[in-house]
C-alpha cells in the first residue's frame, strides 16, 4: 500500500502545478524572461496577473518589457503550455499524488503573479498517510498575498 502527497494552496492566487520532470528547462525559460520582468519591476506592476500578459500581443508586451517580440512571443507560449499541462489550484484547494512509501517528487508550482519555484516533495512515511506541503512555507518564491 502507498502513500500520498499533497500541496496545499494557502495563498490568495491562483496556481499551476505539476510534478513532471520534463519542466525544469521550460521553467527555465519562464525565470529567465521573467528575470528581464524584475529588472523592471515598476514597469511589470502594472500587468497585475498572467491573464493580463497572456491577453496581450507580442508587440505590446515586448514594448511594455523592453524586450525584443521573438521572446515576448516565446514568454507566452511557455506560459501557456505550463498551464496546459498543469492542474490549476484555487485558493483553499490543494494538488494530490500518490506513490510508494517516502517517494520523492519534482513539483513545480507557478503563481498567476508569474512567480515560479520547484521542491523536491515526499509521499507520507507510512501506508495510507499523506505529507501536506503549503505553498507558503515550502515554495518561498511565491507571494502569498494579493
């Protein structure tokens, strides 16, 4: 018998979140253009949320970012397939897996601020127990309120 995992959302924004291993370099793009975005963190402010970059064109968000429209353009696209392929977590709700017993997972969790962190995660300790991880204590990158 198997234990579980869960990450619990007890923030007031949305998540995305999954435990595929293969998100790392496309996370990694995603920390790398939002890198560009902190630099000019006043001038990010304004976008409030992924919806609202996610709505833009190309044009207006690498003018906006002072970026170039190829990386607008790839910034949004790894936006979107994250969220393609990962659950949405609400606040309050929370992302299960199960496994064998102390198994390790990557899970990687990204806010609708844009915000992205990864932990390496365990299954419960003992058959049919469940580790609970909250986002804000385990996944300190991400803001917890809005």
């Amino acid at each position: 018998m198997g234990s579980s995992c869960s990450i619990l959302n007890d923030t007031q924004h949305d998540v995305w979140i999954t435990n595929r291993e293969d998100w790392e370099i496309l996370l990694a793009v995603i920390r790398g253009l939002v890198t560009l975005c902190e630099i000019g963190a006043s001038v990010l402010a304004p976008l409030q949320n992924v919806a609202s970059v996610l709505e833009m064109s190309d044009v207006a968000l690498a003018k906006r970012l002072s970026i170039n429209q190829s990386e607008a353009g790839k910034m949004k696209c790894a936006i979107k397939e994250f969220q393609g392929k990962a659950e949405l977590i609400k606040p309050g709700e929370k992302y299960t897996w199960s496994g064998t017993l102390s198994l390790t997972m990557r899970i990687f969790v990204m806010n609708d601020k844009l915000q992205c962190d990864d932990k390496s995660c365990l299954t419960g300790p003992t058959a049919g127990s469940e580790r609970v991880y909250t986002i804000s204590e385990h996944f300190k990158k991400l803001d917890i309120y809005k």
